[in-house]
C-alpha cells in the first residue's frame, strides 16, 4: 500500500507530521465557526424628546391642622360619659367628657371642714391675744406669755389661710372632672372608653383646631435643594379636581426621620377656602432652582424603568454602533402609566421602551418600532 503514497510521506515520521497538520486545520476551522458574531436582538426602541415642562418635583401630602392638641383631664379618676364622638365639631368652652366627681366631692367637702375649723381656732386666737396684750400693757402677765400668744395666733393665722388654699384646689379639681373643649375644632382621634380609669394628662380625644391648615409632606434628600422657606408651591386636591392652589413653604425639619430617612415639610396655602378640608389628600409640585437653565423633562412609559440597585435608569441605544448603554436618571414625577424623567436624558436619545430586564449593557440590538405606538408617548 506504501507505493501508491507520494514519496515524501512513506516514511512513518513524515505521515505523522501530515496528520497533525490537517487536525489543526480542522480545529481552526471548527473556532471560525464559534466566533461567529450574534445576530442583533431586536429591542422596541423610541427617539425622545421633552416635554415643554420646567424640572420640578412632586410630592404627595395632607392637609392637617396647624394646631392638634390632646385633649386630657387634669385629675385622674374613672370616665362615666363621653359626650363627643370622631369627626364631631366642637367648640370652646363645650363638655366633651366626665369624670365620676365623687371622691373629688368628698375632697371639696373635707376641705371645706378644715377651713371652718381653722377659722375658729383663729378666732379663739385672736380673742386670746387681745386678752393678753391688754394684760401685758397692764404689767399683770410677763413679756414671754405674750410672745406665745402672739405666736399661737400666727399659727392659727397661717393654718386659715393653708385650709383656705386647701379649699380652692379641691374646688378645681372638681371642676377639672369636666374635660372642655379649650378651641373650637375638629375630634380626630378617640384615646380611651367610657369606664375607664385614668391618670391625669392621660389624653382622652385629639382636637385639631379650626381655622389656619398645612400642606405636610415628607421630602427626600435629593428635593431639598427647592425646599427652602419662602419657596413656592402649587398644590393640587384629587378631590377638587382643576383647581390648584398656591402654596409657600413655611416650615422645613431640621433633621431626616430616622426611619423613613425623609424631612417633614409644611406649607401655608394663599387662599385655603371652606372646601379645602383636613384630612384630605393632595399633591405639592415645587419649581426647581438652580441657574434658571431651561431644563427640561422627558416623558417615558413606566416599562421603561429600569433600576440598578436603589437608583433608576433606562436602557439607552448609542447612536451609530446600535449597542446597549445603561443611563441613570433622575424622576421627577410618578404618574399611572408614565414617569417624568428630570435629568439623565438628552432630545433625541433613543430609549429602550419593553423588555428591560432582558438585555445586558453592550448588547448589539436591532430596533424596531411600537405595535402600538399610542401607548408610547416620546
């Protein structure tokens, strides 16, 4: 079989080196193949552009009382009526609650016997000093008897006057068993139940006064920068739907809440009116500050936000190598089915709007356009 082989691979050496030449042939062959470049993965995409709406920051919030006090009894004792219930008006000077009086009753009327008996035993002193300083004058008693007449009588004096003030504090407290409304306003919370037994200061109802309301929200770090005091606002009710109010920010935490991490803000409405009421809901959009750029937001669908980690970002094609780049952005605004982006984007950056938890950063896509583009605002 030898013969039929050319002469330079007869030899044994040599047929070895021919079959490893072409294994590696082979082999090379078989990495071209695997290196072959993906096909793009088609992404639905969309150019955006802005708005024509200034940065600002929306914020949800209430409306409350300026002012909301517990409403509490100044002695303990057991409640025997509760005349007030939730969301009952009152107003000042009102009855909202009773305390059973009869040991304050007992009090008043043990006080009232002291006082009597003080006032005699200060009379008996009197009577008995003029005796003695009529004697004294008359050389018939020694200095030292009167000196401890006049000082009986100071005592009896002092002891009046203590049953007196004795008097005068059981008489309160038995004023105190009546818990009065002190301002005119709202009940807003119901503390304790007929029946029950209560320490002095222990609140009973919370009264959230009538007259001046806040708009209180709760702010986070990165909205700080427009909420400074004087800032304006405009505040929207879903309850009072087309009317918007104009706000100024009137107070600002000093301090973050160590739970929620956010800064309590309060604002003062220009013109409240009767229909604006506590306890509703509402929405503060403060203008931005800054350098007065003309800053502009974009508006994206909600699918598609993407986050890394805590933070938001979108998938963004870079133009002309059609590769995928992911862009931290900053939301100005939460709404149903879209979100305002307020910095991050740029007019004319083409946006991945589906599928953003499918793709990788410097994936190769293709872009294709919405099945529906309505439900794509750019």
């Amino acid at each position: 079989m030898h013969s039929f082989l050319p002469s330079f691979v007869r030899s044994p050496h040599r047929t070895h080196i021919v079959i490893a030449a072409c294994g590696a042939i082979l082999l090379s062959a078989c990495h071209q193949r695997e290196t072959v470049a993906p096909e793009p993965k088609p992404v639905v995409a969309r150019a955006v552009h802005t708005d024509g709406r200034m940065v600002s920051t929306s914020l949800p919030a209430q409306v409350q009382a300026r002012y909301s006090t517990p409403l509490s009894f100044r002695v303990g004792g057991k409640v025997i009526e509760r005349r007030v219930r939730i969301g009952d008006t009152v107003k000042a000077g009102q009855i909202v609650a009773l305390l059973d009086p009869t040991d304050l009753r007992s009090n008043l009327a043990n006080a009232q016997a002291q006082l009597e008996a003080a006032e005699h035993r200060l009379v008996y002193a009197k009577q008995q000093l003029d005796r003695d300083q009529a004697q004294a004058h008359a050389n018939l008693i020694a200095p030292a008897q009167l000196e401890q007449t006049q000082d009986a009588y100071a005592s009896a004096l002092a002891q009046r006057d203590s049953a007196r003030a004795q008097l005068a504090l059981a008489s309160d407290q038995l004023r105190y068993a009546s818990l009065v409304a002190d301002h005119d306003g709202v009940i807003t919370s119901e503390d304790a139940d007929t029946g029950q037994n209560v320490q002095a200061t222990q609140a009973i109802y919370h009264l959230d006064w009538t007259g001046d309301v806040d708009i209180v929200c709760d702010a986070p770090e990165r909205a700080l920068n427009s909420l400074t005091v004087g800032s304006k606002a405009r505040v929207t009710l879903p309850a009072l739907p087309g009317k918007t109010f104009d706000a100024r920010v009137r107070e600002v935490s000093p301090a973050a809440d160590p739970q929620s991490r956010t800064w309590r803000v309060k604002l003062t409405l220009a013109a409240p009116g009767p229909e604006v009421r506590q306890g509703m809901t509402a929405n503060v959009a403060f203008d931005a500050v800054g350098d007065g750029s003309a800053a502009q937001t974009f508006t994206i669908p909600v699918t598609a936000l993407f986050h890394r980690g805590e933070e938001p970002a979108v998938w963004v094609v870079r133009a002309g190598s059609d590769t995928l780049e992911l862009r931290p952005v900053t939301i100005g605004r939460y709404d149903e089915r879209t979100v305002s982006v307020s910095s991050g984007l740029h007019d004319g950056d083409r946006v991945m709007l589906q599928g953003v938890h499918a793709v990788s950063a410097g994936q190769h896509v293709q872009l294709v356009a919405p099945l529906h583009p309505e439900d794509f605002p750019s």
